[in-house]
C-alpha cells in the first residue's frame, strides 16, 4: 500500500524532508505531492483538510495524518533506526504538536521559502511525485 505525502512546495526545509524521506525509503513506500499541485489540491479536498494546514501530511490507511503524527508515521517506514522516533507517539499528542507548531511557524524564517521549483528529481525518484 503507498503512503501519499503531501508538503508545502514552497518551504526549503519541507523539501528537504521530502529528501530526507526518498533517500531513507528504498522499499519506496510513499508517493509525495506538493499542497499547491493540483493531486495535492484533489487530496486536501478529499481527506477535509483545512486549506491552511501548517504540516506535512500523511495520507495512509484512509487517513490523513498531520503534525507530529504524520512526521512519526513517516518515521516508522524509513531505514536505519529512524523508526524508533515511533515510539514519541507515546507523548501526548498537544505537546508533540507543540514543538512540531514551534518549528512549522519558523521554516520560512530559519530554512528560507522557495521562489520556484528547483529541485531536479532523477527519474527514479520522479516516479514517486503524483
């Protein structure tokens, strides 16, 4: 089953993430496409999403998942020991949100905002973009 990510195409640290999650997902099994597109458009519409979600999104089993619990379903997947981060899950959600609030609110000012697109997938990888 593929796990569709949806991100903030314009924000320099949600590709980076994007990045982060193709070169530790060899199995390949998420699919990503940015909130602007119109895929992620058709998404957001589907699963209610509200249109000024601040997170990434994970959409699996049926559900979206946002904030801290989508970053830790992602987590979950990825190779190396990066699915121990799982176990946060255990944290109350209000507080992981929180730090997760913390750093969505502060992307554009630590990581910059991307004018356009630059980022030049390999074929492979251009793949998993829906």
């Amino acid at each position: 089953m593929k796990r569709i990510v949806l991100f903030d195409g314009e924000c320099n640290f949600c590709n980076s993430s994007v990045q982060f999650i193709i070169k530790r997902d060899p199995s390949n099994h998420f699919l990503f496409s940015s909130l602007q597109s119109e895929t992620g458009k058709k998404y957001v519409k589907q699963y209610h999403i509200p249109d000024d979600v601040d997170s990434l999104v994970l959409i699996a089993n049926g559900r979206a998942y946002t904030k801290s619990s989508a970053a830790l379903h992602i987590a979950k997947k990825l190779d190396g020991l990066w699915h121990l981060l799982f176990l946060f899950i255990l944290v109350p959600r209000k507080i992981r949100d929180s730090v997760y609030d913390y750093v969505a609110r502060n992307r554009y000012k630590w990581f910059g905002k991307r004018e356009e697109a630059c980022m030049l997938p390999t074929p492979e990888e251009r793949k998993r973009f829906i």
